[in-house]
C-alpha cells in the first residue's frame, strides 16, 4: 500500500529541508523525485546532502515548484511506499501572477491527490499577517480534509528557535505537532502520527 | 563538471491539457527541447511527464484563469464534495436535520407520513455510512405526490422535507418553491416550456411544489397545461438529484390525473395519501396553535368547537387544520375586542379564549 503525504505551508517555512530530512529519517538514502511548475517537469535521483545543497530555496519567495519525493518501505508495513510532496508556498496575493497561478494549480492539484495533508506553520514567526494568514489557510484545508476523508496534521516547525507565542496559538483545527526540519526534533511523533492515524483511516 | 547539454526531441500525448490547445483539442502533440544535465553528487534528468492527474475540474481552470486567490481556492476545495463538481454545495447539518425532523414529530397526526419521512431518513443516513465504507449505495429517487384534501399538512410537511433534505445533506439549499397551474403554463406556444423552466430553476437545491398538480392535465390534448407536465418530467430525469418535484393535489383528482397520464405515477416513488384529521386531532391542534401564540381555550370553548368540527366536518369542502386555524385567528380578534372595553386585565384574562370568543358562527 502507498501513502501520500502533501505538505503545505507559506514561503521559508522548510518544507523542501522537512521533505528531504523526514524522507531520510525514514530510511531512504537515496531520494528519487519528480518535479513540476518553476523551470519545467522532471524526475531525479539525489543524495540527501546533494538534495539538501540543491532544493533548499534560502531565497525570500518560493521558487513555484512542487516535488514528490519517493520513499520505499522495504519490509515495513502498513505502507510499502511513501509519497512526500514539496508543494509550493501559499502565497497571500490576489490575484496572483501568472506564474503563482500555475504553482498554486500544481499545489492545490498535489493536495487532492494527497492521503494527509500536512500543514507546516512557522513557529518563529513574528508576523501577525502571516498568523492570519497560515489560520485560514488551516481552516479551509481543515475543511477540506474532513470532506474528503483525509489526514489533516498541522507541524510547527522550527521549534528549535525561540517560539513565537501567537504563532503557537494557532486557531486551527488540526493537531498540532511541534518539529524542527533542521535537527529533527519531533521526526518521530509526527512518523507515528502519519502512519498510525493514515492506516487507521484506510480502515 | 561543466554542464554537458544533450538535445532530446519527444512527442507527449495529452488527452486533455491543462490550459487551451489552439489547433488541437484532443490531442497536444507537444515538442520539447530537453536539456539532461549531468553534474556531480546527483543527476537530473527533464522529462515531459505530467506528474499529476489532468485538469477536468472547472475550479481547477478557475485557478488556472486567475479568477481565484489563494484563500478563495482553497475555500471552493474545502466545499468539495468528492465524486461530483455539482454537487460541491452540498453540506450536511446535522443540527439542521435534527431540528426539522423533531418538528415533523411533533406534527398531529399523520402516522403513515411520519413513518415514510422516517424510512428515507434513516436509508441516507445508513447510505452515508455505507458510503464511508466504501459500500455501493444508490441515491434515492425522491419525487412524491401529495394526495389529500386542503388542510391536511401537505405543504407544512413539504417545508419541513426541505430543510431535513438540506441538514442531511441530499439538496444543497433545501428551498420550497411552491407553484400552480398559473406559474407553469404559458398563453402561447414555447411559453409554457419558457415559464416551466424558469420555475424549475429556481427550485434547484430545493423543492418544486406543484399546487393542485391534477389541474395541469385539464383541457385535453391541445392544452398548455400538458406541455408543462413534459418539461417537469424531463427534468425530473435529467436532474433527479439536484431538486425533488412534488405534485400535490386532492385525492380524486389526484387518482384522476394519474390515470390520464400513465407512465407518470411510476417516476414517482414515494406516493403520500394525507388524511382527514379526526375532530379529537383538529382540537388537539387548535389547542398547540393557541399555545404557540401564548393563548389558551377556555373548556367551554373546547366543547363548542368540538360540536362545531364535528359538524363541519360532512362538508365536502372542509379544510381540516386551516379551517381550525382561521376560527382561532377571528377568535383572537374577538377576545381582544371583548377584553379592550374593559380597565384591569389579569395575566390569565389576556390568556383565555372564552366560548363567546370562539368564531364559529359564521365560518
């Protein structure tokens, strides 16, 4: 059985570095993926580190691509193959560019096809329009999810930084579980959390 | 290590692409130039490969359009209902759902109605357990007639199916639409069809009533009236999901009507005789109805008009609880007229409605 596993959130919330180290944490070693939106399609393999030096956007905006990451299980139940996709970063404006259109197609695309959708918010935040911002976008996926019958998980990640309080205090009606993309703090709750509560879900 | 360039040609086929193809609708005979790129710790390699399923979705060609922001478009997805674009109003509410069947329970009388309205709940209800189970379950057809005379709840229990079917989920706004002959028919030939269909759409999500339904199949062949009947059945076909059309009418008509169209009564189910109230029921109704309105009847009152429905009720034009509800609202006139030339009125004064109140006379 597959899982997929979409994760959202803003611009330089770690997505991409959360996708490659939580890949990695579950086994992989190395990490093949295919690629839409930004420069063109595609598909790859890489190492970790190489992925980590090349996908890691340290750039202020996203760079509009989404990327599934595959991860296989071997001899691991219930899930032989794990999909991670690295969607690409909500952004507020309205109406949106061209090319922010075409990666939120790609993003709100990869959500539907997606078991869980995780929610990443970033905890170090200080910005209170990004607060609101990152609340409705976790009330409508909230929605969303309860509709379709999927996994709706919400990470605050960069825990390891000092939390910003509001940010904490997210109004969203998910779970919540705290992590850190960088040292991997939190990798395994939020491992059980997905497998325990998706194969639940399947029943 | 240097970039080393590598010129690929490929041909993609795409049944439907995401954005509009100029000169090919079906097929994007598509021409890439693809640039393999070798460097070291990893590979990459372009392809034209659609990762994800192709764009059917009018939302997702909403988006692509830039008619949607971020927010707006996540909202629309949390609407969406899976398996059917049409479908995305759809919204159960269970408070919704509660509260409509707890005041059909307490309607007095109309067992049979009851148990019917109970059975549907209870098959959409299962059907969407079933349906998280991922059992086949078939949606209900539910166009109904309504036979019974005037008075008798028909329209009551039609408001109150709309905003079950709303709280369950089955329509999307659970409006009752309520029409008649005049509504349907038109004076002249493609105007009947023009009127049918405006009224049809604005029962979409809800209900069309079709008050006295038996006087559409009046005046022969060369009737408008007809004409009517054939567009309410193609879209009873057509959109048997997205509204319930219910014929109501009096019985011997009713039973009339469907004899002269045969094949109608099968595309309608659920077939509702609604029955006289007995005079014990009618009293027992005009009791609530004072009570709703803070009033109450004195026993002498009670007693008068029990003798006054048992008589009224041989009529043949007795119109069962709007009749009770016409003698209370004249009697609630009466009282207070009678209560106006007087100074003090006490809390229980202002309540009863006393025999000399009671407007039975001239009814």
């Amino acid at each position: 059985m597959n899982l997929s596993i979409a994760v959202v959130g803003a611009a330089r919330v770690g997505k991409t570095l959360f996708c490659i180290n939580f890949a990695e944490y579950l086994g992989a070693r190395i990490l093949s993926y295919t690629q839409s939106g930004g420069a063109g399609q595609g598909r790859g393999a890489l190492s970790p580190d190489a992925a980590r030096e090349r996908m890691v956007n340290h750039g202020r905006r996203g760079n509009g691509v989404v990327r599934t990451f595959t991860v296989h299980l071997p001899q691991r139940k219930p899930y032989r193959r794990i999909a991670l996709i690295d969607t690409a970063s909500l952004k507020e404006n309205n109406p949106l560019p061209r090319s922010g259109r075409s990666a939120l197609l790609l993003t709100l695309q990869a959500i539907h096809s997606a078991a869980v959708v995780l929610q990443m918010i970033d905890l170090s935040c200080g910005d209170p329009a990004r607060h609101e911002f990152d609340d409705r976008v976790g009330r409508h996926l909230a929605d969303y999810c309860r509709w379709q019958g999927k996994l709706f998980l919400i990470a605050g990640s960069k825990a390891d930084l000092p939390v910003n309080s509001h940010q904490a205090r997210i109004a969203v009606s998910g779970k919540m579980l705290f992590i850190s993309s960088l040292t991997r703090a939190g990798f395994s709750r939020l491992q059980s959390a997905i497998l325990g509560e998706a194969s639940s879900l399947n029943g | 290590m240097a970039l080393l360039p590598k010129i690929n040609l490929t041909f993609s086929y795409c049944k439907k692409a995401p954005f509009p193809v100029p000169f090919f609708s079906h097929f994007l005979l598509e021409l890439r130039i693809l640039v393999q790129c070798t460097e070291r710790g990893g590979r990459m390699y372009l392809l034209s490969r659609q990762p994800y399923a192709p764009v059917d979705n009018h939302l997702w060609r909403k988006i692509e359009r830039g008619e949607l922001g971020t927010l707006e478009a996540l909202q629309r997805m949390g609407e969406l209902r899976p398996g059917s674009v049409k479908r995305e109003e759809l919204q159960r509410d269970s408070a919704v759902a509660a509260a409509a069947f707890w005041e059909l329970k307490q309607l007095v009388g109309l067992t049979e109605v009851k148990q019917i309205v109970e059975e549907i709940k209870a098959y959409i209800e299962i059907g969407q357990q079933r349906a998280a189970h991922h059992l086949k379950c078939e949606q209900l057809v539910l166009h109904m007639i309504f036979s019974g005379n005037p008075g008798t709840g028909k329209t009551t229990v039609a408001r109150l199916l709309g905003r079950l079917f709303k709280g369950l989920g089955v329509l999307a706004r659970g409006h009752l639409v309520e029409v008649e002959r005049a509504d349907l028919v038109g004076e002249y030939i493609g105007h009947t069809a023009q009127k049918t269909r405006e009224q049809l759409q604005k029962a979409m999500g809800g209900l069309l009533f079709v008050d006295e339904a038996y006087s559409l199949g009046r005046g022969g062949e060369k009737d408008f009236g007809k004409e009517a009947i054939d567009v309410l059945v193609k879209a009873m076909e057509d959109n048997r999901h997205d509204f319930i059309l219910i014929l109501a009418g009096y019985r011997r008509e009713m039973a009339a009507f469907l004899k002269l169209n045969p094949g109608l009564s099968s595309r309608f189910p659920i077939q509702i005789a609604y029955p006289d109230y007995s005079v014990a029921e009618l009293l027992e109704i005009a009791e609530m109805m004072a009570q709703q309105r803070h009033y109450s009847l004195s026993d002498a009152a009670k007693k008068r008009l029990q003798r006054y429905l048992a008589e009224r009720k041989r009529d043949l034009n007795f119109s069962n609880a709007r009749l009770v509800r016409n003698i209370l609202e004249k009697s609630i006139r009466r009282q207070a007229l009678r209560l106006s030339r007087r100074e003090r009125l006490s809390r229980e004064e202002l309540i009863i409605i006393e025999e000399a109140d009671l407007a039975v006379e001239e009814q």
